[in-house]
C-alpha cells in the first residue's frame, strides 16, 4: 500500500507567498503554528532548489520556536540525508 501525502494549503514554498506583505505571511505563521505546527510542503521552486531536477516529494515544515529547538537537538531523528537549503531571500521580500 502506498502511503500519499497532501500539501498544507499554505504555500510557503512558493516564492509568490515571501513576496507578500510581512502581515500576510504572519498571519500564515499564526494558523501554521496554532492548527498544523509540523505540516508537509511541496518542494521550493525558486532559487537554487528551482533549477535542480529532484524527485523530492516535499518537505516537513516545523512552525514554532521549541519544534525547532528539540528537533536541532535530537539529530537521530530528525536528519536529512539528502542536505538542507537555506537560501537568503531577498530583503525587499521580508518588507511589509
């Protein structure tokens, strides 16, 4: 049996969701951390992960402060095998 996995809603993979205005994107934050702190993403299409082809089926987002810090510290359980990217989004786009 295969097991499929939806996409949340709110897209915080396009690059189209970092060009909205700050109050936007937290207000998506808010909902992300109050009804879905850890919600599965489709793939980032923009910068460096845009231009290479992937099979990647996504990615797990964790939305609060403390799902972050326990799982930077419990590196037998969360871990990616295949990298992380973080790119540096533009400045203009973190604007409000």
């Amino acid at each position: 049996m295969t097991m499929v996995r939806t996409f949340d809603p709110i897209d915080i993979s396009s690059l189209g969701f970092w060009a909205e205005p700050a109050e936007v994107r937290d207000e998506a934050f808010r909902v992300l951390r109050r009804e879905r702190p850890v919600s599965f993403h489709r793939p980032i299409s923009f910068g460096m992960a845009g231009l290479m082809p992937t099979e990647d089926a996504g990615y797990w987002a964790l939305a609060s402060h403390e799902l972050v810090r326990r799982a930077s510290r419990d590196a037998e359980t969360f871990t990616s095998s295949r990298g992380v990217t973080m790119e540096e989004v533009l400045r203009r786009s973190l604007r409000g």
